[in-house]
C-alpha cells in the first residue's frame, strides 16, 4: 500500500513544472482515486490507483507552494531559510523585500540567495542586501535546467548577496579543533567540510568514501545507537521493569531521539532527514517486537521527505539517497544469495557487506554517469575499511569529545585521530583512478531500468554494458555547436570523418568536460585556445587534464600560465586566418584567434574576442574572410563587429555567444544596428535566449536549431 503511494508522490512532485494540476483539483482527485482503491477487489487495481492518488498527491504539495516575487536589482530582503544549502545557495522564505536603501515592504514567496559563504542552517532568520535577477537558464544541453528546478519550489527569482546577517544565536561547532585531524573530524559531526584538508578530500573522492563526510545514514544511525543505549544505560538498576513491553518503546525513543538530534546537528539535509525517518520507523516497528520491513520503510522515509519538502526531489542529494537504497534491496540479495551458506561466519558477513555497497553502486549509477561521471573502482572494498575506522569509531569518538572538557576531550580526540589515521592508510591503497561513466537522459534512464532486469543478472550486465560503452556513430555532416555556457565562449567542430576540435573551453568549471563525456568524446584532436583570458581558458583545465588531446594551438605564448604545462602551444594551424605582418596587438583580446572552418560550400568563422585593432588590420589585408555563419566577437561587444569586418565577412547568419542578464549589456545595440544595415535579412541567434546552437551542413545546405534552450516560467 505504501510502496505505490511513494512512487506517485515523488513522480507527482517531480513532473509538476511539466504538468500542473490546479491546488482542488489535485485534491479531490487524490481523494477520489485513494476511495477506488480500498472499494477495488484487485490487489493490482488497487496498487495503480494508489500511485495515481500519490501523482495527484504530489501535484498538490507543489501547487500549495506560493510563487515567489520576481526581484530586480539591489534590494534587501528579511526571511527564514527554508531549505538545506546545496554550495552556496540556499531558498529564503520571505517575510519583507524591498528596494536597496529604503524599507523592506510585507512580500511572501520564495527566492533564492547566492550567500557569500555557506548558508545557514534552515530555520534561521536572515537580513540580505544584494543583487537581484531571474534564474539564470544557461545550461548544457542534457543538463538539469535552473529554471525547472527553481519553479518546483515557486522560486522565480536569485539574489546574489553582498551582505547578510543572521539573527538568532549561532550553532556552536564542535569542540575538536585540538586534534590533529581536528578539519575532517568535524566534518563527521556535522558535515561542514570547509576546513578538511585537501588531500584527505581528494583521497576520499577518489575512493568514493566522500559520503562519510556527507550526514547519511551512518551518522544517524550512530546518533540512534547512542541514544538507544544512553536509555539502556540509565534503565539498568531497573531490571524488573527492562522485562515489561514498554521498556523497549522508551527505549525506542530514545534511538528516536538520537536520529532526530543527529539530524538536526547536521542541518536536516535531504540524506538526514530520509536517514532520520528510516530509522525512527525501524526504531517503532523493532518496538513493537516486528522485523522492519526494508520496502515499506523506504517508502514512509520517502513520504515524509516529499511532504515537509516537496521541491527536494529534484535534488541529487534526495535522488542519490534513494536510488543507493533501491539498488541494495535489488542488486545486493541477488549476489548475496550466492554466497554458500557453510561459510565461516566472517566470511559471509564480508561478502554480504560488500554486495551491500555494490548494490549502492549499481542503483546509483544512472544519476552518477549523467551528472558526477565519477565511480571508484576499488569502492566496495574501500567502504568496507573506512566504514568501520571513520563511521563507527572516529565519528562517536568526535561526537562524545564535543561534550567532554580538559584531559578526557583530550584523550578523546587522540583515539578518535588514531582511528582516522588507520582509516586513511587503508584508503591509500585502494586509491586508484577512478572510472567515468557518461551518458545522455536517455543513457541514465535505460541504465535506472536494467534495475528491473536483476533478476536476470547477465541480460542486466549486458545491457549495462551496452548504455556505458556503446559508441556514437559519426555524422555525415559537419556540426558546429555554439555551447550556452554562460557569459564566457565555447564551441565544438564535429567533422564527418570523426575528428574533434574544441575552440575554447567557457569559464571555469567541470561542465562542459562532463556534457563532451556524456557525448562519447573520449579524446580531442585539436584545442584551440583563441587568447588568455578565463572566460575561455578556465572550463579548458579538467579537459586537459582527463582527455587526451592530439594538437594543442593557441592566440598567445603560454608559459608561466595555468595551461603551459599541459603540452606543446602552437600558433600554426591551416585553418587560421593570419594577422598582418607588422601589427601589434596592444590588448589581450586583439590576440585571438581567427579560425575559419570550411566544409564544401559553406564556412563557419570564429574570432575569439578580436576587437577593432585587430578587425580593421585583418580586413585590410585583403585576405578571404566571407563566411556563412559568424560567432560575434567578444561576446557582441561594441568594441568589436566594426563595419569593415562586418562588410568583409557578409554573414547570412550570426551567433552571440552571451551569458544571461549580463552586466555588460552583450550583444550591444550598437552592434545589433550595425548587423541590420550591413544584412538586412540576417538570422541572429543568442545562447542567452536560444541555448546552445547547432550548426550542421553537408557543404551545400546549411541547418541550425537551438538544443537545450532556456526553459520559460510557467506561472501558477
């Protein structure tokens, strides 16, 4: 009864941006379908009419939740953090906003702050005085859209903070700053990994041990188990009454407490709170003298998250939790029950533990290879040693410092240092590079699926290895995607007899490394960096550092810089347009790189971020510069796209590769007008409005369309 209701739930709160239900709608429409299913005689009727009264259920959490306002420039606001923090950002629910200078009006809703620094703990009141402007859209195509995300919780607008104060009094961090260990330690205790060393973070990384550090449902547990056995403890010297039922309800209760305290020591995280109300409804049912039943406590964890935050669904957090737990109670008693049962008893508890940690693999594989694309390899093996040494020893040894003084804190953290010592050696040797499985939305949901196919291991091994390693036949045309990668440049060159070319790598972050990765694109014949500047070299350095590359070629020198090490730089490539002799580029940006890619008929030119200077010198060369489609230098700036250039060019189509509500005002008016006089009938595609752009031509016809646009608001 409980498993179908889940199942809707989540899948109503998820799919509502797509598909809404007005508020007594949704309602008498749960109402209606949960009376079916306790009249129907069908156990299979009843299950399908449960789940849609779930569907209708989640679509009615989501519609309760009020739109935000849409906020514009510098304004302050006054609110309660209303959801755990993911990086910086964390949702605010509103009590005043207001512009900048003046007195915060009475406003309700939601929005989102970009705080300076972590976020604070939800349920804290906060003053913020920033930056206002809707969601920024940019997004790769495949990936989650912002839009999507922040509509699920009624949030229509970001405000980027400058300052902030929280009123109230501040959480206290835990008393282990004298241990040697003192960084990851707290993390343990309450999840702020702030101060964790950064090669003890790497290692964790690599060895896919990191959710030690991430309150789950480990830390809960632990918190459970102290205070099941503070109340065992304390109910000692009564021995008759530990005989009676109700013993083991306080008992119960206690474990209750522990979990809940746990979690509120960690900021009730999604993982927390699912860990929380996993273990309270194991905590009732084992009070009741009855074996939990894994299912159906999953399912009552997953109500309860969905209720007190619907909008959590869309969070990796809640889908990795959820989907390790799926694939333990799938994956791990099919390998389990392969074990022989006349096995020593050590024996089979280490098989049982490491199926366990492989089914958490397996079930979390299809959001791992869309969007982490990060799997340790010896992972299995490295949580079943770091467990037991981090998880069971050094996090209640940290917890219990935290509540002692003088010589027994003292004594406290030395063991719990010395736990994190052996648990770290052990790390080391299971530290090797990690595997990076890829895939599109389509790849994760064929891998969620082969779930279902565990019964029949091979067919499931088969298939999984089909999604993860398959290759992407090459097209026929040549395609040149122009990536909305924000207020920075990017763009892919695919030709028809499989080479690769990145020109530019957009501003820094992993992105667009892992969108290649998802593509198939294990390896880059040519990156062209057209000059030095971070909005185009930063997104360039986890490319180069995970995919090999045949040819690098670059606008400048680049020793002594962040990409100098990474091979040999040329300037030399036949499809660069040259600079005259003689000229002398006195900014960075008349540097760039002019790469003309031509295919048949047809010619793509990419500037970098020429200017003027640089402009005006190449036109009048005399060299060929006609091309069919042109990408706007820098960005659209009215420092460059000068008449001569554009009357040399004679672009039929032209793209502007420009964040969203940049401060910059890219593409400049003046550049626009410009465009309209020199070719009246110009197409204009902008990454801002239209996402990424894809360019594909067989050399005589010439086709774009946009993939992965911007998704619009859908009002309430």
């Amino acid at each position: 009864m409980l498993r179908p209701l889940a199942v809707g739930l989540v899948a109503g709160c998820f799919f509502w941006p797509w598909l809404q239900v007005p508020l007594v709608e949704a309602v008498a429409a749960a109402m209606a379908l949960a009376a079916l299913s306790v009249v129907t005689k069908s156990n299979t009727t009843a299950n399908f009419n449960l789940a849609a009264a779930g569907l209708a259920v989640g679509f009615a959490l989501v519609a309760r939740i009020p739109s935000g306002p849409e906020l514009r420039g510098e304004v302050s606001l006054r609110g309660v953090v209303a959801s755990a923090g993911e990086g910086r950002r964390a949702n605010v629910l509103l009590s005043a906003a207001g512009p900048l200078g003046t007195q915060p009006a009475p406003a309700s809703g939601r929005v989102r702050v970009a705080f300076p620094e972590r976020p604070p703990p939800p349920g804290s009141v906060v003053l913020v005085a920033g930056f206002a402007r809707r969601i920024d859209p940019t997004h790769l195509p495949g990936t989650p859209d912002p839009v999507i995300d922040a509509a699920r919780a009624g949030v229509r607008s970001e405000v980027h903070a400058t300052q902030m104060v929280t009123l109230g009094p501040d959480r206290p961090a835990p008393a282990v700053t004298e241990a040697r260990h003192a960084g990851l330690l707290r993390a343990f205790v309450d999840g702020d990994t702030a101060d964790v060393a950064p090669d003890q973070s790497l290692l964790l990384r690599r060895t896919g041990t990191w959710h030690l550090v991430s309150i789950s449902g480990l830390h809960v547990g632990v918190g459970a188990a102290l205070g099941w056995g503070a109340v065992w403890v304390l109910s000692r010297p009564f021995a008759v009454w530990r005989r009676h039922a109700l013993w083991r309800w306080v008992c119960a209760l206690g474990g209750i407490a522990g979990a809940i305290g746990y979690a509120e020591l960690a900021e009730w995280g999604v993982p927390a709170r699912r860990a929380a109300w996993m273990t309270s409804v194991a905590l009732v049912v084992l009070a009741g003298s009855r074996r939990p039943d894994a299912a159906r406590t999953i399912a009552v964890a997953a109500i309860a998250v969905v209720v007190i935050d619907p909008a959590s669904v869309g969070s990796l957090g809640f889908q990795l939790s959820f989907l390790a737990l799926l694939g333990m109670m799938t994956v791990g008693p099919r390998i389990t029950r392969r074990v022989p049962p006349d096995l020593p008893r050590p024996v089979r508890w280490l098989a049982a533990s490491l199926a366990t940690s492989l089914g958490a693999t397996v079930g979390t594989l299809p959001i791992i290879a869309l969007h982490l694309q990060s799997v340790s390899v010896l992972s299995p093996l490295a949580n079943l040693w770091a467990i037991p040494w981090l998880g069971t020893i050094a996090t209640p040894l940290a917890v219990l410092a935290s509540a002692l003084e003088g010589a027994p804190r003292r004594v406290t953290l030395v063991l719990a240092d010395a736990a994190v010592d052996v648990g770290l050696a052990g790390l080391r040797l299971c530290d090797v590079d990690p595997a990076s499985p890829a895939v599109g939305v389509i790849g994760a949901a064929a891998l969620a699926l082969t779930l279902a196919l565990w019964r029949r291991e091979l067919l499931a091994l088969g298939c999984v290895a089909a999604v993860l390693l398959c290759p992407r036949a090459p097209s026929r045309d040549l395609v040149v995607t122009f990536l909305a990668i924000g207020q920075g440049d990017a763009t892919l060159v695919e030709w028809p007899d499989g080479r690769r070319w990145l020109i530019d790598g957009g501003p820094p972050g992993r992105e667009l490394l892992q969108w290649l990765r998802a593509r198939g694109i294990r390896r880059l014949d040519t990156v062209f960096l057209s000059h030095g500047h971070p909005d185009h070299y930063g997104g360039l350095l986890p490319i180069l550092a995970e995919l090999p590359v045949d040819r690098y070629v670059a606008g400048a020198l680049l020793d002594g810089q962040e990409l100098g090490h990474v091979g040999v730089w040329t300037r030399d490539h036949p499809d660069l347009v040259g600079v005259p002799e003689g000229f002398v580029a006195e900014d960075e940006n008349d540097r760039s790189l002019i790469l003309r890619v031509r295919y048949g008929a047809r010619t793509v030119l990419l500037p970098g971020d020429a200017e003027e200077a640089e402009e005006l010198a190449v036109a009048a060369s005399g060299v060929d510069l006609r091309a069919d489609v042109l990408k706007l230098a820098h960005h659209g700036s009215r420092t460059s796209s000068t008449e001569a250039w554009l009357a040399a060019v004679q672009p039929s189509v032209a793209i502007a590769p420009c964040g969203f509500d940049n401060r910059y005002g890219h593409p400049h008016p003046a550049v626009l007008a410009r465009l309209r006089a020199i070719s009246p009938g110009l197409r204009l595609w902008r990454t801002d409005r239209d996402g990424s752009i894809e360019v594909r031509t067989d050399g005589v016809d010439l086709r774009l369309r946009a993939i992965g646009g911007p998704a619009a608001y859908r009002l309430r």
